[in-house]
C-alpha cells in the first residue's frame, strides 16, 4: 500500500489519467467533424429544393439584368432582346 499511495500518485494519477483521456475523445470528435463536415446531409436535404429554386429565380433576376443592359447599351437588338427575355422567363 505504501508504495502505490507515495509512488505512483494515488489518486490524482487516476483522475489526470481519466482527464487526459476525455480530452482526447473530446479532440478526435471534433477533429472528425472538422474532416468531414457533410455528415449533416440529412438536415440540408429538406432545404435543398427551396435553396435551388432561390438560387434558380435569383440566376433569372442577374440574367435578366445583364440583359436589360445590354439592351440598354446597343449590344442587342430589340428582336435579340425580346427572344432572350421569353426564354428566360420559361
């Protein structure tokens, strides 16, 4: 007995042991989820369709911006404009 108590520690040996190692589960999990972030899919799934549609109807907005610029500059004529705009908006 006397010499696990004075040698190795006692019970502080134990506890910074059972530290260490929660420390190192701790560590390695957020490691992983740092590595692999797409673990969550199963979550953003149900939001893709709307984000799609969101980035499909802002895609249509910045398109048809360019192309009323362009309108606006010359680049196109009234013709060129009016195709593009009806296939745009279908």
């Amino acid at each position: 007995m006397m010499f696990w108590g004075n040698h190795m520690g006692g019970g502080w040996n134990l506890l910074l042991t059972g530290v260490l190692w929660i420390g190192i589960v701790v560590l390695g999990i957020w490691l992983l989820t740092k590595l692999f972030p797409a673990s969550g899919r199963s979550n953003s799934s149900r939001h893709t369709g709307e984000e799609q549609q969101l980035e499909t109807t802002s895609r249509q907005g910045s398109a048809l911006e360019i192309l009323q610029r362009r309108y606006a500059r010359g680049e196109i004529t009234k013709e060129e404009y009016e195709t593009i705009r009806h296939d745009l908006a279908s």
